[in-house]
C-alpha cells in the first residue's frame, strides 16, 4: 500500500512558528538562497497555513493561502520529496478555499515545479518573469463552488480538526467509537486481526451494530483482515455481528503482497474522521475526527486494497 507515514493538520501561525519557520527557512532560505527578510513577510499574520508532520510529529512539509486565494511558501523537506506529501498538502489548500467560498485559486509557481501544479490541476497565466532571483509564472485553478461541492455532513462542515497523538489504549478505543458514531454511511477499518482490546470491546461492537441498524438501506461496514487465520478458533464478537449482519458488514483478505506486509492499520468513515495507528498490533498513532485531506488519502487506498482483496469466508467455513 502506498501510504506515507506522514499527516496534514491546519497549523496557527503564532503557535507553529517555529516549525513553520524552519521549514522554509531550510527550503527557501538555505536551500535555494531567498533573503529571510522576503521569505517572511507581512502577509504571513492573515494567511491560512497547513502543516505536514512525519509520525514523530517532526514537521516536514508546509504552505500557505491568502484571504486572496494565492497559494505559496509549498515547501517540503528533501528526504519527503516525491512521496505525496506536496500532493497532499495543496490539497488541503484548496480544500480550506472552497470551504471559504472562494471560486479559484492562484499562485506564483517556480518554473521548476510547474509540472507538479499542472499535475495538480493548474493552469497557466501570462508569461515567466523573475521574483527572488527565481524564475516564476502565474498560475491559476478554478474550484466548484460551495454550493456544488458534495455535502459531507455535519462533521466536514466544520473546521478541519488538528490531528491528535493516541498514547494509551482508552484514547485510540474512545477515537474509534468517535468515527463509528460519526459515520453516516461508510465505515472501513483496515486491521492485521481485529485486536480484541480494540474491536472485541462490548461498546465498540454496540456501536457498530447501532451504526447499522440506523441507516438500514445504506450503512455499509467494510473490513480487510490481513490474518485472518490468527483468529481460528477464536470468538469474537465483532465476526459474530458481521455473520448476524452480513448485509452490511463485509469481510475481505488481503492477497497482494504491498497488502499483506503493509504494518500500519487505519479506520476511516464518511464524515471526515480518521484513525492511524503506527503499527498494526499497537494503540499509538494519530486521529483526527474530521481532518478530510488525510481521511482522503487513507480512503482512496482502503478502496484500492478493498478491491483486489478476495472475500473472506474462512469464519463462516470454521463456524467462527
């Protein structure tokens, strides 16, 4: 699977300062030679910023939107280059300027990187000209409307939520009943064996259940196992549920292998929220309960992994 160990979450500029000024002190300043005193300027104060954080929380990646709508100061660490995380971090950009009702956003894009804006999108304005010493052209891109944009629900009308560290077992069991709770229609998990401290908990699997019966003509509960087999024998709660609800909770197994030896596990749901434990068989990670850059990320590829996954029928064959 192809997910970065890395996340986004909105950043104040007061308080992450001394990130934010660390990384574009290192990109811009240091590694391509922009004055301190033209890479840090008035506007800075009255601008939206995004930061991307690795899973220790070290930054390594930030931008900018203006009340104008100009996107700038993208910059992403050398060693996380070519990993999404400048993908991801316009993305939100964008994201924060269709929630604010704006029709487009623009930017001045180094000649060098207008591949990326293009990729992304962008188009062309006008002709190349010179800013800092550095080749720059217009860009621009039109976004849909407020009015247009897919409603998401209550969750994702608010304001994107800053990414939280779960340290303890009670923290990463009270974020998922959060995203179970949330869900509107869609809930998918991703998880090596169904940890029982986590899935196997009475108030988890009330909650799933609930989920279900709630929204009886759409809820959908998707979940890939990676090994299933650990689980021979065993009961469990949640595959007990999934075999009384079999119209809305499916199981699958991976078969690729990027599948099987991927180590994280992640939860996702359809209002935002996201869950993203470091290693699969422990509690510590991140989770937001609405952050939609990164529950897009985990989303799209649950969605890839979930359809070259094979059905698993091993706990109806083992009378789980």
């Amino acid at each position: 699977m192809n997910i970065p160990s890395f996340y986004l979450e909105p950043a104040n500029y007061a308080a992450d300062f001394a990130d934010l000024q660390y990384l574009r002190t290192e990109v811009f300043v240091i590694e391509q030679g922009i004055p301190p005193e033209i890479e840090f300027d008035a506007l800075d104060p009255d601008c939206r910023h995004i930061i991307a954080r690795d899973a220790e929380r070290r930054p390594i990646g930030c931008g900018r939107l203006s009340p104008a709508g100009r996107i700038g100061r993208m910059a992403v660490l050398p060693a996380w280059r070519r990993q999404k995380v400048g993908a991801s971090l316009l993305r939100g950009l964008i994201e924060q300027a269709a929630n604010l009702g704006l029709s487009e956003v623009s930017a001045h894009a180094q000649t060098a990187a207008l591949g990326f804006y293009r990729r992304c999108g962008f188009e062309t304005v006008g002709s190349e000209f010179t800013e800092a010493g550095i080749p720059h052209i217009a860009i621009r891109l039109a976004i849909a409307a407020p009015a247009a944009l897919p409603r998401q629900g209550a969750a994702a009308a608010e304001a994107s939520v800053a990414a939280s560290r779960l340290q303890t077992v009670e923290a990463a069991a009270d974020a998922t009943l959060t995203l179970i709770r949330q869900a509107r229609r869609l809930l998918c998990v991703y998880s090596r064996n169904l940890d029982y401290w986590l899935f196997g908990e009475a108030a988890t699997v009330e909650a799933v259940k609930q989920f279900a019966l709630r929204n009886q003509r759409g809820a959908e509960v998707r979940i890939i196992v990676q090994e299933p087999e650990t689980l021979r024998g065993q009961q469990h709660p949640l595959i007990d549920l999934a075999q009384r609800l079999p119209s809305y909770i499916s199981i699958r197994a991976p078969v690729e292998a990027e599948d099987l030896n991927f180590r994280p596990a992640f939860i996702t749901n359809d209002s935002g929220g996201y869950l993203f434990q470091l290693q699969g068989d422990r509690y510590e990670g991140h989770w937001s309960p609405n952050s939609p850059p990164q529950n897009r990320q985990l989303a799209e590829e649950f969605e890839r992994s979930w359809q070259r996954a094979r059905i698993c029928s091993e706990f109806r064959a083992l009378g789980l």
